[in-house]
C-alpha cells in the first residue's frame, strides 16, 4: 500500500504535481506485471527483494523523500531507501528485528 496525505485522486496525479525538474535517476517501469526474484533468509520468514524495493521507491518517490516501513523486519527497505538517498522512517515491534536492525545500522527505530 502506498499513502499519500490528502490526496482523493490516484497516485500518478499527485506525482505530476510536482517539479518538473525533479527526475529519478532512471526510467519508471510502469508495466503491469514485474519478474522479480525471491529472497530469503535464515533471520526473517519474508525477506523482500532489493529489486523490488527499488522499483517501489522509484515509483512512489523521489530524492530526499521520507519513506515509512511500517513492518521494518530485516531492513531491506530502509538499506535501499538509504542507497537511493531518501529517508528511511522504520517501525518494527519484534524485539528479535529490532535487534537485527541495529546491528546493521538502524539506531533510531
């Protein structure tokens, strides 16, 4: 799911809306259907893939954007959004996560 506040209008509206001059780094794959591999590993049951969060965050936002994970888990958002310089805002509730988290470089959770 992606929020935008007050918006009653589909997403691609709000994205025309603005500065012309702010441009992601490449093309937005808007086809509908995307092959993406799995992921998997053996500290989180669902790992996203790099992938797709990149095309996500190329899709929803742009640079210096903040971006909310609200099911942190292994943390693969918040590393993309970070490599792709937008502000990674994570909420996790599994201690066990959480930990993981930190460990990788996310204090503020």
């Amino acid at each position: 799911m992606v929020y935008r506040k007050n918006t009653h209008f589909l997403l691609d509206k709000n994205i025309n809306s603005y500065n012309k001059n702010l441009k992601n780094d490449d093309e937005i794959d808007t086809t509908n259907c995307w092959y993406v591999s799995p992921k998997s590993s053996k500290n989180h049951p669902a790992v996203f893939p790099e992938e797709l969060c990149e095309r996500v965050l190329k899709y929803y936002s742009f640079v210096g954007d903040v971006v909310c994970d609200p099911f942190a888990g292994s943390g693969t958002f918040g590393k993309v959004a970070k490599s792709m310089h937008r502000i990674p805002l994570l909420c996790e509730q599994n201690k066990d996560y959480v930990q993981n988290l930190k460990r990788s470089g996310f204090n503020e959770i």
